[in-house]
C-alpha cells in the first residue's frame, strides 16, 4: 500500500464520516427539538444555535477520529507498518 491508498483511506473515510455525522446530528436535533436549524441565521437564538454547532462539532471530530484510526489500524495490518503520514506525526 501506499501514499495514494492512505489518502483515499484516510481522509475520504474521515469525509464521509464527518458528512455521516452530520446528518445523524441533524436528524436527531429535528426529533428532539421538533424544529429544523440554521444556525448561521439571526433569526435563530443564539443558545440553540450554539448548542448546535457545539452538538455538530463533537459529533464530526469524533467520527473523523474513530474513522482515521480505524483507517490507520487497516492499512497496519494490510501493509505491515503505519501510513508514512501517520509515522511522521508521531515523533
């Protein structure tokens, strides 16, 4: 394997994992609130628009975390040693 398998492993899996989040985010911010947001409107208050992006942001940065190391322990087993990017970031 190599630089070209771990991009698209890593950073396309951590994409559709950050898109992924934010459609169960939005699904179960609808259910609970029974309302839809847009927080980036002034019609919206400021707290539910900030708990949102705070709800929004955890949710995507932990599946982009949990996908990459998923992503990182595959290729170890595949190619018998970590991504280059991956080995570099951790001296």
């Amino acid at each position: 394997m190599g630089p070209l398998a771990w991009k698209i492993m890593g950073t396309g899996g951590a994409v559709l994992a950050g898109l992924l989040a934010t459609k169960v985010v939005d699904l179960i911010w609808s259910r609970a609130t029974h309302d839809d947001i847009n927080p980036t409107s002034p019609d919206a208050p400021i707290a539910r628009a900030v708990a949102y992006a705070a709800l929004t942001g955890l949710a995507v940065g932990a599946a982009k975390t949990l996908t990459t190391r998923k992503a990182a322990q595959f290729y170890a087993n595949s190619a018998g040693h970590l991504p280059q990017a991956i080995r570099d970031e951790s001296v």
